[in-house]
C-alpha cells in the first residue's frame, strides 16, 4: 500500500497499471454522468407535468422541488465530488481539494433547500412531520453529510490537521462519503415509493369515485319509466 504523503496531498495519486485502463475508467465515467443526466432529466420533466404543471414557491408547485433537489444533490452531485479525486488524480491537490469541498458544498445548499421545500409543503398542508422511514433517513443522511463536510474542511483544508490525525481522519472520511451515498440512495428510493404509493392511492379513490358514479347512473337509467297510461291510471 503507497505511503501517504502529507506535503502534497493525504494520499498519493493512483498510477494505473496502463492507459487502457484509464481509459475504461473515463467510458465508465462518462457513462454514469449521462445515465445521470437522462435521470435528472427525466425527473424534471415528471415533476414539471406532474399536478398543476410548471415549478414556483408556492403552495401548490413547492413538493415539487424536494424530490428534484434531493436527488440532484444527494446523488448527483454527490456522486461527482467523491469522484473527482479518481478524475483529476494528475492535477494540483489544493484545486482538487477545493472543487471537491465546493461540489459538497453546492450539494448540502441544495439539499437544504430541498428540506425547507418540503417543511412548508406539509406545513401548507397542515400535515403532520417526521413520522415515516423516508422522512427520518433523510434527516440522517443530512446530518450526516453536513458533519462530513465540516469535519473534512476543518481537518484538510483550513486551519489543517497534524499529519496522524489527517491519517486517522481520512480512513474515516472515505468511509463515511461512502456510507452517506448508500443512505442518500435508500432515502431516494424510499421517498420514490411513498410517492408512488400515495399516487397509486389517489388513483385508486378516484377510480372507485368513478366506478361507482357509473354505476349509480347506469341503476337510474335501467329503472323502468313510468308509461303514458300508467300515468293515467
């Protein structure tokens, strides 16, 4: 294992063992990026017919932008800052450092607008808070992420760590960037099927709410009328 050199970086930039694999790290690279960007793509357009279409602050549209910046932030964006040290391992460490706490950064900003969307959605709604799988990994994840980034930018970047502790902490921190990517998916995952859920529900009422109008119309109209005679007599 390469020793961790404390001049220039915590760890050593990995030397791949030749370019073709390099290269098949950058198709693979690439390919994610796109399969995210078709993903968020996808999940805007969603969002944007879904209910009354268009996305705004308020009370009807707000829902709309919890699940659009949670997943661009949570997974996206996250995903990409903890690559960018495989991406850009050749370059300058302080830049790479830098990019890496600002995608971060940019991320839990993101994430954070997300939380207070769907705060005021429910508060619109006059909903109750926290009671669900979804709601509480979500807070875990956040919390997590943000204690992340401050332990990471208090230790690597400023005011800077002694060297043991850099190596303590960077084990630590590598290991929860990865724990915290697994919870944001889980949370995405379980908001998705709420989501589908409560629509699959909705659905369902209205559905049972039309089946029984048609029904009720059809009883009507299958009553036998009163004839002209009958009437008579």
């Amino acid at each position: 294992m390469a020793e961790i050199n404390y001049q220039t970086m915590d760890i050593p930039p990995e030397v791949p063992s030749s370019r073709s694999a390099y290269r098949r790290f950058l198709a693979g690279f690439a390919g994610v990026q796109a399969i995210g960007l078709v993903m968020m793509t996808l999940l805007g357009v969603f969002l944007y017919s879904f209910g009354k279409s268009g996305f705004a602050w308020d009370k009807e549209h707000v829902f709309k932008f919890h699940p659009l910046f949670m997943t661009t932030a949570l997974v996206h964006l996250n995903s990409k800052g903890m690559l960018l040290y495989r991406l850009m391992r050749n370059r300058p460490k302080l830049p790479v450092k830098i990019a890496h706490a600002c995608f971060n950064l940019m991320s839990f900003g993101m994430t954070i607008a997300g939380l207070v969307a769907v705060i005021q959605h429910k508060n619109d709604l006059l909903h109750a808070h926290f009671f669900s799988l979804h709601s509480w990994l979500g807070i875990g994840t956040i919390g997590l992420f943000g204690l992340q980034w401050l332990a990471g930018f208090l230790v690597f970047l400023y005011p800077g760590g002694s060297p043991p502790i850099r190596a303590i902490v960077l084990r630590l921190h590598r290991f929860c960037g990865a724990i915290i990517l697994g919870l944001a998916c889980m949370t995405v995952l379980t908001g998705a099927v709420t989501l589908a859920g409560a629509l699959w529900c909705s659905s369902a009422w209205v559905c049972s709410c039309c089946w029984r109008w048609r029904t009720s119309a059809g009883h009507r109209d299958s009553r036998p009328q009163e004839s002209d005679g009958l009437l008579e007599i």
